[in-house]
DNA sequence: AATTTAATTGAACAGTGTTTAATTTTCCAA
DNA sequence: TTGGAAAATTAAACACTGTTCAATTAAATT
C-alpha cells in the first residue's frame, strides 16, 4: 500500500531537513558550535526528535561525513580521463587539495575531528568505508605507478600512505591555524609552492 | 621585603598545582573531558579561583602546549652532535615522530588542538614563537642540506614546509585515528615503513 | 585592634548532549 | 464515523559545561 511508502518518505524527509541544517549550522559555526538545540530550531522540532532518527550527535556528524566522501569521489571522477599513472597520481593530490581548500570545513570533519570516526569505532564495524575507498584509489594509482617503473625500491602500502600524509599534512595544519600564525609568507602561497615541491620529488622518483 | 616575594612564590606555587593537575586529568581524559571544575576539584579549590590565574581555559591548554614544545625542543638538542646536515634532518624526523607517538595527547594540543592557537590569535601576538622556533631549527637545518648540494631545484621555504608536513600528516592521521579503521596491517608498522620510504626519498634528493 | 588589601568562594547565567514519561497526532478496523 | 492501537512529537528533567561577580574570608599593614 502506498499509505506505508508515504510514512517512510516522509521519515527520510524529516532526517534530510535535519542532515541539512546540521550541514548549514555547521558550515557556518563549527562542530562545536552546532548543538542539537541549534538544529532543532532550525527546522522548528523540538530538540528530542532528532534522536528519533540518529542515534547521537556523532551520527549525525558521520552521515555529513560520508557527503563529504560523496563530493569527493566525485570530484575524482574525472581522473579516468588520465591515462598516464604518474600525471593521474599528481592531479589526484591537486583535487585533494582543492577540495580542501573550498571545503575546509567538511575536511576538518572527513580527517580530523573524531566525531564520525568516533561513530565508525563505536559500532564494531572495525571499517571506515569511506576512508578506505579514498585510500584504495591512491594505492591503486601508486600501483600503476609502480608498474611503469616509478618509486623503485619503495613498498606500495608505504609509499600510498606517505604521499596521504603529505598532502593531508599541509591541508590540516592550514585548516587548524598553524601555519598563518607562522612566520612566513602567505599560506596558500607556501602550501602551493610546497605541493610543486612534491611534485618535483615524484618526477624523480 | 621577603614577605611580598613569598606571597609571588604561592602564587606561583598554585599557578603550578593548577597546571600539575590540568596536565593529569588532559592525559588520562582528553581535552573536552577535562573541565575547569575537574581542574579545581583536583586542586581542592573552588572554580572561580582558576580565572585569577589563567584569562580562560584556552590560557591554560597554551601553558600546557608550551610545556610540551619544552620537552621536544629538549629532544631536539642530541641533534647538535650530528654533524652531517642530511643525517641530523632524518634524525630530526625521527626525533618529532618518537615524541608525538610516546606523548600523543600533547602532540595533538601542540598542532592539532584548537585551544592554544585560539589563545595566541586572541591576544594578537601575531605570532606562534613555539611552533615558529621549532620551524626554524628544521628550516636550518634544510638550508644546510642545501649548500651541501641536496634538494636541488627546491626553495627552501617550500621543502621545509614539506617535510614538516609529511611528517606531521603520518602522525596526526593515526592520532585522529584515521589509520586504525583502515583495511591496512599494524598502524606503528605503517608509519614506521612510510617513514623509511621518506628516508629513501631524502636520499634521492 | 582597626582598617585596608588580597584571596577565595558560592551562586548564578546561559548553555551542552541525552533520556524518558507524557502528550499529541495519525492510522485503520469495526 | 468512531474507538483504540500505533506512531510521532514534546516538555521536562539530569548532569554536565565555561565564565562572571558579588559576597565572604583570610592576610597584611598601619
């Protein structure tokens, strides 16, 4: 009957009006500054509601998580047009980059605040999926490298894993202030300068 | 006159037992667990006494930070006995990766954490002379790589901000714990094999 | 001993995440 | 159309949070 259809669109309605204004709240305020208060306000419901639909806060801050991975992946997508491995691992740490940049906060929230990761953690799931899927497309990137000859006498695992942590690197300690307090020049300029850097060093290697 | 001296020493002597008992309750709960009426439990004094001590909270999170940038600058200090510019940049790398793993919690106050940075930005110091002073002792010692004819076709600024990155993107992944949810082996044994594949591009460098 | 000064407190304010009993609304069969 | 079961929603409470400030206590000085 489609009586029981409507009641769940409905449900998913609600849970999305909730979802965007976390995502409104929080782009604008913060994570620690979005309380469930604040969102229920947002889309006039009382506070308790929204447990209805979300175990916690955490949940809420997972779910807004895997949007990030979705604009991500999706923003990935047009590395299929490179063919060349080597040209497709250095536009893929640009996208990352970028992303970061446009996003700072949804980044924050992908890599470093540990609300989602915390939600990941609690149920025994053991897996980060999104995370994982992220990581998988580098190291098979790498791996193509790899095979044309690049990054002799280096492990895949270990090599995938250090160029992540070089862009993530310069991305999180821009985004948690460490850099602009710094100093030295303008902070986009050096993180550019830093990634041409990188660039440099995967030509010769 | 002795008498106002000692009156500054007490004062002292409690700025210290608030800072003592901040410490322990910041590394055995975290930063959020740990509230000012924890602190002042702690210390068996009412909460309010803390404000006549520190300006807010943030204030007492720079102290701590500024503790932790003392023990690693006291780490970094073996460092003048290597000679060779290249082998005291890996051992410096070494160094800062040993200490943000046997002291986690203060690595993430130290460059992750929002806290201490929010109170330098607030009090428009402009500048961070913790982390500043820690750049500069790794921006040297890249300068001197240079002149010995390593990191050719590399500006100085640039690299160093690389490398500091690198690093801190490894540690401070596995910190917020991205690499535990992650389909891949042991995380020290990840970082440690990433590690040597940085030593290895040092090397080519 | 009285007075000034400093140290310390307790209570209040406005907020937080979360739970739960009570209420309202919605649905469906008689 | 109505009565009762089921679902959705709320209001209030709990135990917290950082911070401020008037009132109190303790110490130092005259």
């Amino acid at each position: 009957m489609g009586v029981a259809e409507r009641k769940i669109r409905e449900k998913e309605e609600l849970k999305d009006q909730i979802l965007k204004a976390a995502k409104r709240l929080f782009i604008e305020r913060g994570f620690e500054k979005t309380s469930i208060r604040n969102i229920a306000d947002e889309i006039e419901y009382s506070p308790g509601i929204i447990y209805h639909y979300f175990q916690d806060k955490n949940e809420i801050f997972y779910a807004l998580h895997q949007e990030g991975f979705q604009e991500l992946r999706k923003r990935m997508e047009i590395l299929g047009a490179v063919e060349d491995p080597m040209s497709r691992l250095k536009a893929m740490g640009r996208i990352y980059i970028q992303y970061a940049f446009e996003n700072a906060d949804m980044y924050d929230l992908m890599f470093i605040i540990e609300a989602p990761i915390d939600f990941v953690v609690k149920r025994d799931d053991l897996c980060w999926i999104e995370g994982d899927s992220t990581f998988n497309l580098l190291r098979s990137t790498v791996n193509q490298c790899m095979q044309k000859g690049h990054f002799e006498g280096h492990h895949l695992e270990a090599i995938s894993f250090l160029i992540w942590s070089t862009v993530h690197g310069m991305v999180s300690l821009k985004i948690r202030k460490r850099v602009n307090v710094l100093d030295v020049g303008e902070v986009d300029q050096i993180i550019e300068n830093s990634y041409n850097s990188f660039l440099l060093i995967l030509d010769r290697s």
